[in-house]
C-alpha cells in the first residue's frame, strides 16, 4: 500500500517545514508528535514560530535547539511536575536566544484554531475579561454583540504554516482514525496551510470506511502521511503506549542547566537517524512498562438498508 | 484521631464542600484527590470533567497530568479541547472549578503568570492554561492552598484568573457568568467571601487552629465571619478512604 503522500519524517519536514514558518505540533498532552519535533531540530531549523497550547518537553527541547524564535502558547508548564526550564532560560536569561511570546488562555489558543479551520475574522468567547492578559496581549480585544448590549472577548483566527498530526492509523492518502483525548487536532488540520499525518499504524481505506464517526480528519486535508510508530513518546498514544510519566519527572533534572540539555539531545536527538533507531536504544524494560492493557468497545453497526 | 498531615487535611475539608451530582472541573493532585474522596463518600453521583476532554472519568490509577490516558479508559464521554471550554465551560455546565496558583489576594484573584513585572518578569509561571475559562464560567471557584505568607498577597502580580478584581461592585459590571470564587481551603482556616464586598473572609478553623495564627500567616487584615466556627475533625472513615486513593503518597506527603 502506498501513495505519493507517503514518505519519511526527514522527508516531510524537508519538504513541508522552512526556516521562518509558524508550525503546530498538535495533541493536548495525547499523541504529541516528538518524532517530527527531533527531525525538525535535526535539519537545524529556525526562526520558527512555535504554536501549541501546552509546549510540553518538545517545544522545551525545540526552544533549546534554537529553533524558535517565537511561541504561542497557553500553558508554558511540565504538567504535574513544574517549569519548563529551556522555555524560562530562553525567556529570562536569552539561552540559546531570546524568545518572543504570545500568550492566550486554552479557550482562547482553541477558540483561535476553529477561527482559523472555519474562516472566520474573529471568534467571541467568554473569558479574559477581567483577567491582566489583554492589557499584554493586543490581540486579545472586546466586541459588543450586535443583539444586545453584551461585551465579549475576541481572539484572531489562527492558520499555522504547517501542523503536525500523530494518529492511531491512516490510509495511505491520511484519512485518519483518532481516538481517546482529541485535543486541537482536528482544528490544527483544518487551519493549516500543510498538514503531516503521522500514524502508529497504515490500514487499508475499508478499515477507515468501516468506522467513519472516527475519521477525524479526511484525506483531503493532509499533505504527508508518514507512518512512525512510536513518534509520541514520551508522550503517548491511547491503546498502543502509556504516557512516560517518569521521563517527564527526569525531564526537570535533565534541564537544570543549558550544557546538561544538550548532552540529552546529542544523546536522544543528534545521534540517532531517526525515530526506529530511538527506539531501538530505548531499554525493553521500559517498553514493556508502557505497553497497556487492552480495552475494547463494544462494536457498533454503521449497516442500512 | 488519626494524625493527618496538612495535605490530607485540606483535601478532606475540600472534599466535603461538594455536593452528590455536581459538575466539578478537576486539575489533578491535590483537587483530583478531593473530588475523588467525595465520590467515594458522600457524592457517588459526582460528574468529574477535566480540560483535557475526559468527561465523566472513573480513573483506577492517579493521574499525573489531566492529560492521562487512565482518565479516557472507561470514560463517559471524551470532547475537543475547544468543545471542552465552549460546550462544557461556557455552556454553563460546571458547577464546581478547582483553581491554585503562585499568589491569591483577598478578592480571590488568583495569579499563575508571573512574578514581578510581565515584560521583565523575576520568575515565569506556567500561565493560565485553562484556569481563566475557568474562574469567568463556573458557578463556584475553589482553591485549595498551603497557607503562607508568599501564597497571600494584598493584591497578585498579575491576575491570571479574576476573582472579584477590587470588589464586589466592580467585578458586577463586568457580566461575567460565572459566580467567582467561593471558598479558599487552607491547612489553617476555611474562607469564604463576603457576598456584598467580595472580601475573603475567615468563616471556619481547622481543628487546633487560632485565629491569631491566621492573621500572622496573613499580609493583611483579614475578615473575620461574625460565627466563627471550628471544622469538625477528620474521621476515620474520610483519613482511611482518602490514603487508598494515593497509597504510595504522591501527592499526600
């Protein structure tokens, strides 16, 4: 099975990510794409915009790269652990570079993606008002509805250069089956200019077309279908691998210091070709602790008459 | 009594502010923990939603971020994060919102953001994430907080989440559908805000607290409620219930 959208991570990013483009790396905490974050810093890219509501370790490690020039964000935090050291080092002390920012609540980075996938010139929402955020952020604005004397927030729609896209499993031309936290993906896709599908797995299109509610995203949306299994750790992706829930952990001691990042990533990211071969350094031990349990659902039928 | 530590206390107290078939929007920790015991106990019809999605969820493990996948497997429902915030939290659907943070002031704003200035800032939090949906949308904002000096400020550095801005009478212009903030769990006192003002005000010690050591842990003059009550100890049914639920103390230290 094969298509002309099937190709390798070097080859997406290659091919779709340029120095100076704005880019989101989708999943809320599920199915971050981190393989396409080490290919991008891989082939040294920068001035990259980095948009993503939680920036997570890959967005810390991109930052640490000097890939970013810029990020967009709602939430800078390693979840239940602390700080994300690189993006502070960036923004406090210009390590490796200074780092501009633009920040929003998660309602607003969401609401500023489905602006974006639907076209619209402004999306209203009931938040940031009488928060200290718009007086920091300009594009954070007010309108009065035109039906009643009501003031709302309004944020600006959002249209990425590239997004980025893990799923369970595609068909080679990128429909995309994608199940448990949906996150922003569906709106990543549709709001951006190119999109890269990565996937655990390659089904044939009967196995799309047998559960079409799942298809999240369509074939006609995405640019490159990479299949990479594994792409999400540390991160992870539901029914194949659990979150590594103890990297993130180390991850604030791996950080302490610019040099010790960097000793990481010429581990973990410089010296390795690519995600089969970071796999093929990861300890079974380790694979073996993140493989879950199965829990299927009950199967449904789509038949008629 | 069981000797309980400072954690365990807030989260007992915490948890018995919620209501059977309420909504509550969860962070995970120390708020996790109080819904959950709630649900063990006196609220078995307590509808946990978190921002990541997870509607409805029956986690068997402790969550580390509400991202985890133990909050999907056998979940009532799971929704995008923008379906999330407009169906769930704008659509008015959350009764209860668990909220924490660097500082909070004596109108419940609450500051996630920064330390000191936001162009030149002494220490850079990880902002509001979801937490000022939050506070302008649910009925019913809580926190459950250490009490110290540095976590209570007079006025935050930045209002990341709004309380009552400057009082009451203000934030009213602002129509925000949301109830504000409702009470503020602390190891040493329960507050809750006076409904006319808007003012934190003590209305409950934990046991073997004075009022005397609240005010010392306190930068300013705190409200006092004109019945100062005491709360009631911890039973032994809430001490045992709540250390099944992290039996290997990571978030109860």
């Amino acid at each position: 099975m094969t298509s002309d959208k099937m190709m390798t991570m070097k080859e997406a990013v290659s091919k779709f990510v340029k120095d100076g483009d704005s880019i989101y790396l989708a999943g809320f905490t599920h199915m971050i794409p981190f393989a396409a974050g080490h290919e991008i810093i891989r082939q040294k890219r920068k001035d990259l915009t980095l948009l993503r509501a939680t920036p997570d370790i890959i967005y810390d490690q991109m930052i640490a790269a000097g890939c970013a020039k810029k990020l967009v964000f709602s939430y800078a935090g390693n979840p239940g652990v602390g700080s994300l050291r690189c993006f502070r080092r960036s923004l406090e002390k210009s390590i490796p570079r200074p780092l501009e920012i633009e920040e929003y609540t998660h309602f607003g980075l969401s609401g500023r993606l489905f602006a974006g996938a639907t076209k619209m010139p402004f999306l209203p929402m009931r938040t940031n008002i009488g928060s200290d955020l718009p007086p920091e952020n300009p594009l954070i604005k007010t309108i009065k509805s035109p039906y009643s004397d009501e003031v709302v927030s309004t944020v600006p729609p959002l249209n990425p250069d590239v997004a980025v896209v893990h799923v369970q499993r595609a068909d080679v031309n990128g429909n995309s089956h994608i199940w448990g936290i949906i996150g922003e993906q569906k709106d990543a896709a549709f709001a951006a200019k190119k999109v890269i599908v990565s996937c655990e797995e390659i089904v044939d299109e009967s196995v799309i077309r047998s559960d079409p509610n799942r298809t999240l995203i369509p074939d006609f949306v995405v640019h490159a279908v990479v299949h990479e299994p594994w792409c999400a750790h540390p991160s992870y992706t539901q029914g194949y691998y659990d979150r590594d829930n103890e990297f993130y952990m180390q991850w604030d001691d791996v950080t302490k210091e610019h040099d010790t990042t960097m000793k990481y990533m010429d581990e973990w990211v410089f010296g390795v070709e690519d995600r089969a071969q970071y796999m093929s350094k990861m300890p079974s031990s380790k694979i073996l602790k993140l493989t879950p349990k199965t829990a299927y659902s009950t199967p449904v039928s789509y038949g008629s008459v | 009594m069981t000797d309980v530590s400072p954690s365990e206390l807030m989260v007992i107290v915490a948890a018995r502010e919620l209501k059977d078939k309420e909504t509550i929007l969860v962070g995970v920790g120390i708020p996790n923990l109080a819904a959950n015991l709630a649900k063990k106990l006196q609220a078995p019809g307590l509808n946990m939603v978190y921002e990541s999605g997870a509607v409805g969820s029956n986690p068997s493990r402790m969550p580390l971020s509400i991202g985890d996948p133990c909050l999907v497997t056998g979940a009532k429902s799971i929704c995008s994060m923008y379906e999330q915030f407009a169906y769930y939290l704008q659509g008015g659907r959350i009764d209860v919102g668990f909220l924490g943070g660097a500082q909070i002031d004596k109108y419940g704003n609450i500051n996630s953001t920064i330390i000191g200035t936001y162009k030149a800032p002494k220490v850079r939090l990880p902002g509001s994430g979801g937490a000022c949906d939050i506070a302008s949308n649910v009925k019913k904002i809580i926190v459950i907080t250490p009490h110290e000096k540095r976590r209570f400020v007079e006025k935050v550095d930045f209002k990341s989440s709004p309380g009552f801005i400057d009082g009451k009478e203000n934030w009213s212009k602002l129509g925000l559908q949301g109830g504000g903030p409702y009470a503020v769990i602390t190891n040493l006192c329960t507050m809750k805000f006076d409904q006319k003002t808007g003012e934190m005000m003590v209305v409950a010690l934990q046991p073997g607290v004075t009022i005397e050591k609240v005010q010392e842990n306190t930068p300013w003059k705190l409200k006092v409620a004109d019945k100062l009550e005491s709360t009631p100890a911890p039973t032994e049914k809430e001490i045992a219930t709540l250390r099944s639920l992290d039996p290997t103390k990571i978030y109860l230290g």
